[in-house]
C-alpha cells in the first residue's frame, strides 16, 4: 500500500500537467482557427500570427550582425573584402611618400633629373630647408631597417643634409642615368653618420601633400 500511495502524487501531478497543457494548446488552435481566420480579416490574422516571430528574428540577426561589427571596431569592409581603417571624423590620415618615390614623381611632372645632378641637388636642399623650417614633417629610421619609422625633429635638419646620392643610379660620378630601386640608405648627412654624438637617419620619408608644394614652387 505504501508502494502505491508513493506514485499516486506524481501521477496526479503528471496528470495535472498534461491536461493544463491540453486545455491551453487547444484554446490557442481554437482562436487561432476561429478568430483569427474567420473573425479577423484574413490578411490581418496572418499579421498577427506570424508577426511577432518574424520580428524577433529580424532582432537576432541585428544583435549577430552588430556583433561581428563591434569586433571589428575602428574598420570597414572595402569592395576588395579587406578591412580599412575608418578614422574619426575631422581626422586624416598621414600619407608619407619616400624620398626615392618623390624624386620619381618630380622626373614625372616634367623637370628632368637625368644628366647633370644639380636639380636633384636643389631638391635635397629645398627639402631640408622646408623640413627645418617645420614646413615639411619628415620620417626616418634611426635603428635597424627594420624597425619602425620615427618623427624626425625639425632641428635635426640644421646639422644633417639630406643624403639623396642613393636614390640615383650613375654613369660617372655625379652623372644620373636613372633611379635606384632601394629607399633604405636615402638617409641624413650618410648612413649611420653621427654629429655631436648625435645619429643620422636612414629610409627618410616625407609627408606627401606637404612635399607636393615643394615640386609647385
């Protein structure tokens, strides 16, 4: 009897349970069916009864889809599926040109620097005097080659010339017959070359808009 009595609570519980389940699913067919589909104008129904499920998926894409966009926080996707960076409105992005890249748009805008090298000469120079004259930000190495670029100091170009002879290729000395294919050793005043225990750089880098007023002048 005791055996008995232990089943007869879950069995009632059990039993409850199905019938409350039973009783709303059929209310929930019923009004669906009936006034819905027949009281409510049909195309009305269908809103409502697949409505909100509709809705709550949208939601979800949006929260995965926002997801995927705050990890790439600071990014966008470009046309060719790369990631760019996206900067902040007001804010522009540097555009730095080597000095060897310069010398070969200066030979495409029409001032000729093959022969004799006193043009490429005037240009090392007007680039220095800018530079220290803080018209033209300037960057550089001062490491190994393959460490990072570095703000070179506007005072750094009293002292240091810009070594430009590395970006050319000669016929005989101080006749230019085309360009060299390396930036690195384009430096200040040598490669490695120290003055007052201070150090020149090496692959120099100009600021690109700033260099473009050099070449209109």
């Amino acid at each position: 009897m005791n055996k008995i009595s232990k089943w007869i609570g879950p069995a009632l519980t059990g039993s409850a349970a199905i019938a409350t389940w039973f009783t709303r699913a059929t209310f929930e067919a019923w009004f669906f069916d009936k006034v819905l589909h027949e009281v409510v104008e049909p195309r009305l129904g269908s809103l409502i009864e697949y409505g909100p499920p509709g809705a709550f998926a949208l939601v979800c894409v949006y929260l995965i889809v926002g997801r995927n966009r705050i990890a790439v926080a600071g990014k966008r996707e470009t046309t060719t599926g790369k990631a760019e960076a996206v900067y902040p409105p007001g804010a522009k992005p540097i555009s730095r040109i080597a000095v060897l890249d310069f010398y070969k748009q200066v030979q495409r805008s029409g001032i000729d620097l093959m022969g004799n090298s006193l043009r490429a000469l005037t240009i090392a120079k007007d680039i220095q005097q800018a530079a220290l004259d803080g018209e033209l930000q300037t960057w550089g190495k001062q490491g190994p080659l393959s460490s990072v670029l570095v703000k070179i100091p506007s005072s750094h170009w009293k002292d240091f010339r810009l070594y430009w002879e590395p970006c050319f290729k000669y016929d005989n000395p101080g006749i230019i017959v085309g360009f060299a294919d390396d930036n690195s050793m384009v430096g200040t005043n040598g490669a490695r070359t120290t003055y007052n225990h201070r150090t020149g750089y090496v692959d120099v880098y100009l600021d690109l808009d700033q260099a473009k007023k050099l070449v209109a002048r």
